[in-house]
C-alpha cells in the first residue's frame, strides 16, 4: 500500500515539476482571459472599461490539485485628434498555486495596445507586454524517494538528498502580439491573433548551476474567435486556440451557442449554451449568461477522458465574470441654427 501511494506521489511530483519548468497557465475558456492569450487584445472588446476575473480549480481528487487565479482591467483611450486609430491600457495579476509543495506562480503585467481602424468593418492592434513576476515552492512539504526504506516505510529523519539554491526565483515578464479584428456587425465578428510570451529568456532554476541552462521557454499562441449571427434570436460562436512552449503544446477548439432571451433595451439577457475539447483528453461543456450588455458570467467543467482521469474523478471547474462599462460619448459639435 504504502509503495503504490509512492509510485502515485511520484508521477504526480514529475507532473508538477514538468509544469512548472516548461508551462504557464492555462484556461479552458480562453476567450474569456484575454490577456492571457495576447496582449493585443488589451482594449478589443464592445464598451470602453472592462473588468475580469478567472477562477480554475482543477485535480483536487489526486495528488497535485492546481488552482489558477487572474484578475484583469483594461480600457479603450481614444485620441481627440484621430478617428483611425483608438489605445488600450491594462493591468492583469495571475497566481497560480500546484500540488503538496505549493508550487506558485505571483505575476503582476502591465499592457498597452494600439489599433488601427483599416476600413469600416477591418481593424489591426498591435500590443506590448511587461511585468513581474514570481515563482516558488515549499521545500518542507515535500517527501523524497530517500526517505522510502524498503521493509520499512516512509522515514521523515531521512535526508532528501537534494540541493536547492532557491526557493524563489523572481523575473522580468514580456510579450508581444498581432490581432486582426473583421466586424461586420456587433454580433458577426472575427478575431484571428498571434501571441509571443517569455520573450526576454528568464532564468527560472532553483539551482544556481543550471540557471543558466535553463530558461523559461517562448510560449507562442495562436487562436481564432468567431461569432455570427443566425437568426434574430440565435448567434453561433466558433473558438479555437494553439499553443507551445518548447515541448509542450495543447489544442482548444469548441463553441457556443448564443440564445437571446430578452432584447428590450435595458433588459438584454443572452444565454450561452456550449461544449470544448482539448486535445490533451478532456472534455469541457460550458454555458455563461449575459445580462444587460454589462455583467457577464460563464462556467465550464473540464472532464478528463484518460484511464487515470476516470480513475481518480480529475475534474476541473472553471468560472469567468465580466463586467463592461460604456461611456456615454459627448454629442458632436453642432450650431444651433442655421447660417445662411
């Protein structure tokens, strides 16, 4: 008994560390963490304020439940002088917390974008990334292949054996990114990007000898997000995301169905009914509900699909509040009457 609980300790423990050398969060509903996906997509949304936050909670039936936290903020700025081009500011904070060593990750980023309105219906934005962050692990939560004797059990008194420098390593964040935006109406649109993370290489090594071996791997992600317009009632959104870092890749790829339940003005309601599938073997049906044109929450559950997944009941529920605020623009310069 003991021994199969070890084997399960350490194939969860390389789970957790290969996460940490090599992957950056994650979010199943990725169009809903933006700022995650691409800093290009700082301000690209229908209102001028908005405010997020994204909660994931995943295998905490096995050994290393992972729980993801971001909280964002980001705004249109629209310059007096120009109605082709409009900014975008943000800020977005991320902690993410893994398995019996409390392996986390505490980053705070700063974004700004730029968008050119190419024609009536064509947009462009290019964006920046730059920020702090941390990542850490608790040395004394932790139990080593040492302290297993054979014939005897688990010893604490046992020495690890193993030699770590740090127990924190702090770096410089950065990304940049590319969003091509087609709007035809407010509710046909297309969203097609590309992001570049951990473009200034960080030394991420607990152990001073390797810190300049190994360096945090470029993520790049590329996605495509689309919805269009069915009936009076009915909108379909498409949605799908590609991303690597170094050996690591992952495929998202799903959709909603959008059902307008009220449209008087003041009153919208929208009900999001949908699935997703990630490549990796899981399984995630989603739905949201949208209030007004301002609140906005959504909920998935990620269904893992492998022998282990089923063995273990490794879920993952995810949940997204939006909220968006929409300035009320000043009239245009009019003359009172006519000259004549």
């Amino acid at each position: 008994m003991i021994y199969k609980k070890f084997i399960l300790f350490c194939i969860a423990f390389n789970v957790t560390l290969l996460t940490l050398s090599a992957q950056d969060l994650h979010y199943s509903q990725f169009y809903n963490a933006p700022l995650a996906v691409n800093p290009a997509l700082t301000g690209i949304f229908n209102g001028d304020k908005r405010v997020s936050v994204s909660l994931r909670d995943q295998w905490r039936t096995v050994s290393v439940p992972w729980f993801t936290m971001s909280l964002g903020y980001d705004m249109k700025i629209y310059p007096k002088k120009s109605n082709k081009t409009f900014f975008g500011a943000g800020a977005h904070f991320n902690f993410d917390r893994q398995g019996d060593s409390n392996l986390s990750l505490l980053n705070l980023n700063l974004s700004g974008s730029v968008t050119r309105i190419l024609t009536e219906n064509h947009l462009i934005t290019g964006g920046l990334m730059l920020g702090f962050a941390n990542r850490g692990f608790d040395f004394e939560e932790l139990t080593w292949d040492n302290q297993f004797v054979q014939g005897v059990g688990f010893d604490q008194t046992i020495g690890s054996g193993e030699n770590f420098d740090f127990e924190n390593v702090s770096f410089l964040e950065s990304a940049l990114g590319l969003n091509y935006r087609y709007q035809k109406t407010a509710r046909t649109k297309l969203d097609l990007g590309i992001g570049a993370f951990h473009l200034i290489n960080a030394n991420t090594d607990y152990v001073e000898s390797n810190r300049y071996k190994q360096k945090l791997p470029i993520r790049l992600s590329l996605y495509g997000i689309g919805t269009i317009q069915l009936t009076e009632r009915l909108d379909l959104q498409l949605d799908a995301l590609y991303q690597r870092q170094d050996a690591y890749e992952e495929l998202l790829f799903g959709g909603y169905v959008d059902i307008y339940l009220d449209q008087s003005r003041g009153k919208e309601k929208n009900l999001h009914l949908g699935i997703g599938y990630r490549t990796s073997g899981s399984l995630y049906p989603k739905l949201a509900f949208e209030w007004q044109k301002r609140f906005f929450i959504a909920a998935s559950w990620d269904i893992e699909l492998s022998q282990f997944g089923r063995d273990h009941q490794a879920f993952g529920p995810e949940v997204h509040f939006n909220y968006l605020i929409t300035d009320v623009k000043p009239p245009k310069i009019f003359k009172v009457c006519p000259i004549f």
